[in-house]
C-alpha cells in the first residue's frame, strides 16, 4: 500500500526543479570532495540576510547540529531549558550530552517565555527555543523574545530554532504581525544561533542541509566538533539552486496557508479546537487515544503522527497537503469519526 505521509512536516510540493537539476549536474562531480567551508553557499545566505559569511554555518541538517551544539555546551551537572511539547531532538541531544533537560509546561500550547526564563538556574548553558514550535504549531513574537533575551545571563547560549521561519514568515506578513528579530540579533553579535534548514519549505530534507546564523567565535567552536566534508557536494549545489527558486518556494507557501486555513476550519467544525499555526502542519487534540486513532488512519491509507511521546496521548500532527491531499486526509478522518 502506497501511504499519504503527513507525518513528517515535508512539503507535499516536492523540492524545485531547479534543485534537483543542479543535484544531477553535482553528480557528474562526485568523485571530488565536497568545499569543506561551503563558501558558496555560505555566500548566498550571507547576502540573502545581510550579515557576514563569518557568522553562517553550513551543516548536514539541524538534528546534527543539536548534538553538537548539545555536546559543546553541555555535560553531566548542567542543564538545558525548553518548553514541554517541543521538538523531540532537544531531549536526546541534551541526554546524549549527559546533562539535564528542563521541560517548562506550556501555556496554552505554546512556549511560556517567562516560565522559561523563571527555570533557568546556575547550572543552565543552553535554552532550546522553537518558533514556531513543532508540534503545536504557536509562535511567540520579536517583541516577547526581545524581552526575554534580556534575562538571559551571558553564561547561557539561546538557540533559536527557526526551521519554519519561511511559513511563518508569510503568515505573519497576512496577519500583521511581526515574527522575528533573529537576523538582528545576529548582526548585533548577540550570544545566541539561530537555526534554519532547507528541510522545509525548500523540500531538501532528504538532502541533510541546514545552517546556523550567530557570531564568528561561537560558530568556529561547532565547526571544530563537525566532520569534514559533511555536508555533501549534491546538497550544497541543490540548497544554491533552491535559494534562486522563488516561485517554487512562493508556491509552497501559498499551498501551506490555503491548506492550513481550510483544515482548521474543518477540524473545528468537526468540533475539534486546533491552535492557530503558523507551520506547514497542524497540532489537534483528539479527545481519545491518539495512537490508536493514528492506527486507524494507516489502514485508511494516511499517515499523521501521534503524540504520545511528547506527553500528548490525545492529540496529533498532521502536515498541510496539496488541496488533494488534504481531501483524502479529511474523509478518511471523517469515516473514522463516523464509525465511532
Ligand atoms: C524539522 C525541524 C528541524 C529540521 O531538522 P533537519 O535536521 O534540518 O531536517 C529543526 N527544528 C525543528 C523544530 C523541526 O521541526
């Protein structure tokens, strides 16, 4: 059986043909190591977001980069902080570092920053920020994080992780409202990193390509811990080549907000509430077993994610699809509704 996945928050728009031609044109050239510094690519995003090459880091994916973030910083006796219902690789990084995680709860399913900033404590190295959050889909907004990056006390390293900024983004210009001051506080030399990937919106999460935006010293000392060569030559030539795809981007952000918009008003006319999102998947609580629901949609053919292990056994994520998609994903949600 052929499964629709929207367990997984990649773009249903598939990556741009412009990437995947200069990945094929990258093949020929795979008998050469790949540029170790990414200088290239590294150049583009540097122009893209006006700030200097010094503080961009090129790495295979953003899960890679949490371990080693998590294993420069930390070890047994400190801590990190993040909220509950977060994304999943804080927990293992911070563990496989053998420090401490600190889950602050949420409020109203989205990340209490002045709860967050109440839990830090002597012991604190890092704070693990998702904006917007995966898997409940909430922002917090520039105003909030500038606030709150002025109780941060220098001996503590924020890492603001903006994997969904495009999405969010382009909600926020819809909605009026301002979403990030990240790319300033970069270009102010602020003590934090900012995290983007390419395994988004650009639709390269097969790829392994993401980067990090945050001051020279500090990106140098997650660059001596990186392999060499570990981002490959096809992945930096397909990033380059997504970069230039606006239309392609345009596109997926245009499906995303339709998509998100309709399935929210679908769910909550099903009587279900689902918090406003500003991500390409939607974060809804079932009022029943999750797992066993997720179950159900598999045999109708729809993979969405249940999130027990995130201390939701009622709720899931589902990832907006293409208008298709998210018609197969409502009536077979529909028919399990019905049978109950
Ligand atoms: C998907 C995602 C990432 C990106 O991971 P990659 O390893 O770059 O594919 C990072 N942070 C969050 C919150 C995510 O949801």
């Amino acid at each position: 059986m052929r499964y629709l996945k929207l367990n997984s928050n990649e773009t249903p728009l598939g990556p741009s043909p412009k990437a995947l031609e200069a990945m094929r044109a990258a093949l020929a050239n795979c008998h050469l190591y790949p540029d170790n510094e990414a200088k290239l690519l590294r150049a583009k995003l540097a122009e893209l977001h006006q700030v200097d090459p010094d503080h961009v880091l090129v790495c295979p994916g953003l899960t890679d980069l949490l371990g080693i973030i998590a294993r420069v910083f930390l070890k047994p006796g400190s801590n990190a902080v993040t909220s509950q219902r977060s994304f999943v690789v804080y927990p293992a990084a911070t563990k496989a570092a053998g420090a401490e995680l600190i889950e602050v709860p949420m409020r109203d399913d989205a990340f209490d920053l002045n709860a967050i900033a109440a839990a830090m404590n002597q012991q604190t190295r890092l704070v693990f920020l998702a904006n917007p959050n995966n898997p409940t889909g909430t922002l917090f907004g520039a105003r909030a994080t500038d606030d709150f990056l002025r109780t941060v006390p220098d001996s503590v390293t924020v890492i603001l992780d903006e994997a969904y900024s495009d999405y969010a983004h382009y909600f926020a210009v819809q909605r009026g409202v301002e979403y990030s001051h990240s790319l300033e506080y970069v270009r102010e030399g602020r003590n934090l990193l900012v995290l983007r990937t390419f395994s988004k919106a650009h639709g390269l999460a097969g790829a392994r390509v993401a980067y990090a935006l945050g001051p020279k010293e500090l990106l140098h000392r997650l660059a001596e811990v990186q392999s060499i060569f570990a981002v490959s030559l096809p992945a930096q030539a397909g990033a380059l080549a997504a970069l230039d795809d606006l239309d392609h981007i345009e596109r997926a952000l245009e499906n995303n907000a339709e998509g998100a918009n309709l399935l929210s008003q679908e769910l909550l006319q099903l009587g279900f509430r689902v918090p406003q999102t500003w991500g390409n998947f939607l974060y809804c609580d079932l009022h029943q077993d999750a797992a066993a629901f997720a179950q159900r949609m598999k045999a109708e053919g729809v993979l969405i994610r249940p999130l027990g292990s995130w201390g939701a056994p009622t709720a899931i994520r589902v990832t907006v699809g293409t208008p298709g998609q998210n018609q197969t994903f409502l009536h077979a949600f529909r028919t399990i509704l019905s049978r109950d």
